[in-house]
C-alpha cells in the first residue's frame, strides 16, 4: 500500500515545513511497527520549492491472519489460499488508514510545536494513491471527496491491460489537489474515505470506533451529502453504531451553526418601524466587552474559545491591544478565523500582535500565562456543567490573568425572542443556560476562590422584568493574592 502527499512553497513558507508538520524529517527514511505490518515514510523529494511524502505499508499477511482478520466482506470466510494471497499488501484500504493514524497521529490533530502558524495554515496539497479499491467506482470517489473542496482525477484501472475485453477492475489510480485545506484535514478525510471507498473493515468494529469516526469527521462530515454512506460503511454496516453516529451528527450539526443563524436568534426583537433597526446583540456584546477591556487598562488579551475570530478581529482594529491570543479546541474554527482575519495576507508589524492557538479549555496550559486579560464570550453554556470546575481552574487559577471578562445568555430574557419556542434554549449546543441569580452565583464563588473581584454589567436591553438578553461579569484580581505572598 502506498501513498504520497506533495506542498509547494516560497522562500518564506518553504515546501519543506511539510516535514514539520509530519514530524518526520525529509532526510531520513523512517520505519514504524503498526498491528498488521511494517509503515515507512520517506521523502522522494524535499526541496524549498516542492516536498513529497510518502508513505508506504508492507501488509504481513500471515500477523493478518493469525489476528483472526482473515475474513471476507460481511465476515464470510475466504478460501483458505486467500486469506494469504489477496490485495491487502497493494491496495489501499483501512489498513492504510490506521497506519495514517499511527504514524501521523500529531499531523492528524493539527498539533505542530515547530510551526503552529502553519498547521493552521490552508496548503497547497497534491495527492497521490495509485491503487485504491472504489465500490460504487470514479463517481462515488467524486462524491466523497469533491463536496470537500478537492479537484479529483480519478480513473478506473482495467483487469488487465493486455486483454481490454475482460473490462475494468473494482481498483482506481486517485490525485487529489486543493489549496484550501490544512495538512490536518487532509489526513482526517483520508482516515475515514479510504475505508468507506474499500468498503471493508480487516479488523473489529468496536463501539469506540464511532468516537473516532466523530473525531476524524469534525468540521466536515456533519454537513457532508453522503454522511449516511460514510457513517454506514465506515462501521461495517452494524446499524446500531451507525444510528448512533448518526444522532450525534445531528447534534454536531446543530452545535456547528454558523454564526449569522446564531445572531438570527439574538437579533429577534422586532424594530418599531422598518427604519429602527436594532444594533444586532453580537455587536453589542463585542462592544461591551472592548469598553470592559479598554476600562481596564489591558494590552495583552485572550479571546478563550475564539471561534471563527469576530472579537479577534475587532481587538486587531484598536491598536491599544498590542498582543491578541485566539484560543479554540476546534482546528475547523481556527482555519475560518485564519480566513477571516487574511493572515496570510496580513503585514509584518499587523501580525505580529495576532496568534491563533488549538487548545482545550478544561485543561491547564502554560502558553496562556502572564496575560493582561482573558475573555470568555459566550463560551461557558457550551461545557457540562460537570466541566466547569476545571475550566475555572486553568482560567482563573492556572492562567491567572488580571482581568476576566465573561458573557453568557441569560435564560430569563428567552421569552422575548418570539423566534425561540417556548423552553428551548438559544442554541442547540448549549448545555445550559442560567438565570442572573445563577450567575451571579457562579461569578460570586469563582471571584471568592481565585482572589478576584467581580461586578456585573448588562449587555442589551435591560428589560425592568427579565434582565437584558445576556450577562456579563468583570473579574478583577484583588490585592489580597499579594498580600498573601508578602506574608
């Protein structure tokens, strides 16, 4: 089994930084052990101006085998000859895609220490598998891939070329080329497609392959056309798992809704006449938390759970803030905040106050210490409650910065949106949504454990009965912390 992945670049972004990105340096060829063979990564090429990656899977038939994966399609038996002399060590199948896995399981995540800035970075990429078993055939393969922004050339590999009459085999030579896709996107549509085009998985489908299949499958298969056909044959057709899959989707779906609809519901208050449109409540809550920020005194801020990178943005326009951090789990929404904000295109000196990091809210990170501020906009009705506990800690324990800004619905106005069914919340990902009394709870006991400060500011119409439409609390570090280190 073999495929190849091929960048161009310039003398600034040199094709090279592909062997970042891999974690595999282009000088040297490298062998891993995977469950059913042996994988090696070389570079048949690595220049400033173009690299190429290769990666190549010698199957062991025989560990197949003995592993008990000597099985056909639908877990039928094959004939005894063919359990050892099949197309497993040529073409590409899900053995393959483990092996991407394994070997590219940092490339896979979007995760580069070396160079953060372009993991983030959109790639021109090319490529290359010479042999890949398609069912359905070059249509099939054009409807995985081309709705992901791929240009596809596929074409059908014949039986045996000596003897056209005997007609085409079930085995396709596919080139994939976009300039619109991370190097992590790529893998993770190669993880999932291989498998779903050979329609075969040669190992046991566990209930935990649905986490993986969501994994792989963020910020893309949710909306894909085919996600039914994905979901299916990348879980062996067990329908109790695909079901599964499937629901969760629906839910990631949901969560995944792009902003403009998001603002449909928070803009719901109908406008006296057709002149007296209402500023929408994205904008204003933007607004408050820069006069919070500016209020405050801070240079140094960070946007947690930055999204596609609206407060970004509008931080980047007012050169009072010197240094600007967006931090988001999600590689998708770091890739449109990249977009949004033209990084690519941006200027020496405008790029330097700007970085985008990957990163888990639950989990302490040294990267954001010694900030000015940190701002969780609209961020917190998306965790369990469960979770809150450790979000607190690395925000206001861990990271520990001077001022915290944090906004968040407030439940009681909800039955001003004449939009928005009675007892449903805002969006369809938020975990919860509290009251101005469960906030204040909140910000109160947060502010008492951490050595903070906090006062209350309302962001909308401040309705005399139900509040305004969203909450906003100012934490400020108090002295008693260093009261406490004197002493």
């Amino acid at each position: 089994m073999f495929l190849t992945i091929s960048t161009t670049g310039t003398p600034e972004r040199p094709a090279t930084d592909l062997g970042y990105l891999l974690h595999k340096h282009p000088e040297k060829a490298q062998a891993f052990s995977t469950s059913y063979g042996r994988a090696h990564v070389l570079y048949p090429e690595a220049s400033p101006d173009r690299c190429t990656a290769a990666l190549l899977l010698e199957v062991d038939a025989v560990a197949l085998v003995k592993r008990g994966k000597g099985k056909g399609r639908g877990g039928a038996p094959d004939a005894a000859l063919a359990q050892y002399v099949n197309d497993r060590p040529y073409a590409a199948s899900s053995l393959l895609a483990v092996a991407l896995s394994g070997v590219f399981s940092s490339a896979m995540r979007g995760v580069c220490t070396a160079r953060p800035e372009r993991a983030a970075e959109p790639l021109p990429l090319r490529i290359e598998v010479p042999a890949l078993p398609a069912r359905g055939g070059p249509e099939l393969v054009r409807r995985l891939f081309e709705p992901l922004g791929w240009t596809v050339a596929v074409e059908q590999i014949a039986l045996d070329e000596r003897f056209p009459e005997w007609g085409a085999s079930r085995y396709v030579r596919l080139l994939l080329e976009s300039e619109e896709r991370t190097l992590a996107e790529a893998l993770r549509h190669l993880y999932v497609l291989l498998p779903v085009l050979d329609d075969a998985k040669h190992y046991w489908v566990a209930p935990d392959e649905v986490d993986k299949l969501l994994r792989a499958g963020e910020g893309w298969l949710a909306d894909h056309p085919e996600q039914k056909l994905i979901t299916t044959r990348y879980l062996s057709r067990r329908w109790s798992l695909a079901r599964a899959a499937m629901e969760r989707l629906e839910l990631v779906r949901l969560a995944e809704t792009d902003d403009s609809e998001v603002e449909d519901i928070d803009n719901a208050v109908e406008a006296d006449s057709e002149e007296e449109k209402p500023t929408p409540l994205a904008v204003q809550r933007r607004e408050a938390i820069l006069t919070a920020l500016r209020a405050a005194g801070v240079t140094r801020v960070l946007d947690l759970g930055c999204g596609q990178g609206q407060l970004v943005q509008a931080l980047l326009k007012d050169v009072s803030f010197t240094e600007i951090v967006g931090v988001d789990v999600s590689m998708r929404a770091l890739t449109i905040a990249s977009r949004r904000l033209k990084l690519d295109r941006m200027g020496e000196r405008q790029a330097s106050r700007v970085k985008l990091l990957q990163g888990s809210l639950a989990y302490t990170d040294k990267r954001l210490k010694g900030y000015d501020a940190a701002v969780l906009s609209e961020v917190i009705e998306h965790l369990d409650l469960p979770r809150l506990p450790a979000l607190e800690y690395a925000v206001f324990g861990a990271a520990h910065p001077r001022t915290v800004v944090v906004t968040t619905p407030n439940v009681e106005y909800n039955v001003r949106w004449e939009s928005l069914p009675a007892g449903h919340v805002r969006h369809g990902d938020h975990r919860f949504e509290w009251t101005r009394a469960e906030f204040r709870a909140w910000a109160d006991a947060v502010a008492e454990r951490h050595g903070y400060g906090v006062e209350f500011v309302p962001v909308g119409p401040d309705d005399p009965e139900v509040g305004p439409p969203t909450q906003m609390a100012v934490f400020t570090r108090t002295d008693k912390e260093k009261e406490a280190k004197a002493a």
